[in-house]
C-alpha cells in the first residue's frame, strides 16, 4: 500500500484543491455581498474537492507512467524515486489503477455538475469540459505525443488550476459568471504554473536529454528564472487589484501574509545557481500557494 500511497504524491494535493477552495470562498462572498441568494452550495464543495483529488491522483499516476515509457524517469533524475521507474508498481498495475481512477473522476464530476445544475444545456457544456480534464490529467505525459513534451503543459496548468478551477467552481455555485472572478483565477492560475515552472527549472538538464522540451528547455535558464520572477509578481498583483476593487474591508487583506514567503521564494529561484538546488523550492512554493488560498478564503469568509 505504501508504493500506491508514494505514487499518488499525496503531497500534491493542497495545490490541486486550491482553486476550489478560492472558488467557493468567492461564491460564499458573494452570498454575503447579497449579489444572489444562496450562492454557496456545501454540496458542490464537497464534490468539488472530491474530483480535484481525483482528477490530480490521476495525473500523478499518468506522469509516473509516462515518464517511465518516454524515458525520462533515470538516474539522473532529481526528486523522489516514482513508482514504475522502481519496479514496485508494473505498468500494467498503473494501467488499471489509471482506468479506475479516470472513472472514479468522471463519476465525481457528474454528481458535481448534477447536483450544481441539475439536467440543462450548461450541464452538457460542463460535462465536456470535464472530460477535457480527464484527458489533460493523463495526456501531460502519457501516451503518444504528450504535450507536456511539446512545451504546453504550463499553459494547461493555468487554465485548469486558475480559470477553470476557480471560475468554473464560482459558477457551479452560483449559476452565474461574475467578470471580476477572473483576476484570483489569473492569480492562482499563475502561482500553480509557477509550482511547475519551479519543477521543470530543476528537471531541466535531464528534460533536454531526454527529448522533454518543456517551456524552460526552450526559453533556458536565465530567462526561465525571469518567467518565474513574472509569475509570483503577476500572481500577487492581480491578488491585490481584486481585493482594492472590492473594497469589503481589513479582513480580505489577509492573503498578505504569505506575501513575504512568496518573495523570498521568488529571490531564491532567482540567485539558485544549480538547477538540483531548486527541488527544495517546489514544496515551498507548493504550500505557499495552498495557504494564499486559505488566507485569500478565510478573508472573504470573515467579510462582515
């Protein structure tokens, strides 16, 4: 059980139920701010949170066997050991436990979007989308042409970790699309592109060996760490505007406390000379991501 426990990256799963958590924070705000009546649903949080893990579970287990098949897991990799590199779990068993998951997630997300919706056109839309997540979990690095090997893989995780988590967990919540929702899902789609940024800044000697051409392979180094540097900052900023705009009081500034660890983060990435050193800072920016979203939550649950 142990092996499975390591394969599904249980520390993973902060980052992948943040943009859940801000999603429904911003519904429950807007419950309070008497924009509607009864935005915040305790049922959509629940499934909500129960498919992120899921759709975050099967991702890791695709990346540990894909990365095996394409031959970037080695011994020059940097990081804990994955599972089928191994030899403690077989592909065939990752195979099976891919298929039961998958299943598991898209079961999930259909409670999710029934109980939101119930049965409408926008529970077909959403249904779709959450097929497109299933396939983006498991195509990042599994089977042929895996787009995290053409460079692609931060542009999904912003889309799916910042604008379709928080906007579409908003929406689940409440029926309805509110234009300023967008700026913490650009914030926290930002910060979770920035977890990955950190991961491939690591990886990126044995990436460009091994045929892996993230986004830091392509641009190098210098100007990865200027990419990263652009990520924290956008993040913050984008954080800070929406909580001017909505002006609802001291309580909603409470995200500022992890502001200094987000800085220091970001010089540190920025003044790591060797790649390897940076594995530290992929927790680090993980976990702080996770408690922004708290303290961002917490903020507009306290509103008065």
């Amino acid at each position: 059980m142990k092996h499975w426990l390591h394969a599904f990256r249980l520390r993973t799963l902060p980052l992948a139920v943040s943009s859940v958590i801000v999603g429904s924070a911003l519904a429950y705000f807007a419950d309070g701010a008497c924009m509607s009546t009864n935005c915040f649903k305790g049922s959509v949080l629940v499934l909500a949170l129960l498919t992120a893990v899921l759709l975050q579970v099967l991702s890791n287990l695709a990346n540990d066997l894909g990365d095996h098949q394409h031959g970037t897991d080695n011994n020059a990799r940097v990081g804990p050991q994955r599972a089928v590199q191994s030899g403690a779990i077989t592909p065939a068993q990752m195979e099976r436990a891919m298929l039961i998951c998958g299943a598991l997630a898209f079961l999930s997300g259909c409670a999710l979007i029934t109980v939101a919706l119930g049965f409408t056109v926008r529970t077909l839309f959403f249904l779709l989308l959450g097929i497109a997540a299933i396939a983006a979990a498991v195509k990042y690095t599994f089977g042929r042409n895996p787009y995290g090997y053409a460079g692609l893989g931060d542009i999904s995780v912003f889309l799916f970790f910042g604008i379709v988590g928080v906007c579409g967990t908003f929406y689940l919540h409440t029926g309805m699309f509110v234009p300023h929702v967008l700026v913490p899902a650009v914030a926290f789609g930002l910060l979770s592109t920035g977890v990955l940024h950190v991961n491939n800044m690591r990886d990126i000697h044995n990436d460009a060996a091994s045929g892996k051409r993230t986004l830091v392979v392509r641009l190098g180094l210098a100007k990865a760490r200027v990419l990263h540097g652009v990520l924290i900052l956008g993040a913050i900023v984008s954080l800070v505007a929406f909580t001017a705009h909505i002006d609802a009081g001291p309580t909603t500034w409470l995200f500022l406390l992890a502001v200094p660890v987000l800085l220091v983060h970001g010089w540190k990435v920025w003044s790591t000379g060797e790649p390897r050193d940076l594995d530290p800072q992929l927790k680090v920016l993980a976990l702080t991501t996770f408690l922004t979203a708290l303290l961002f939550a917490l903020g507009l649950i306290l509103v008065p």
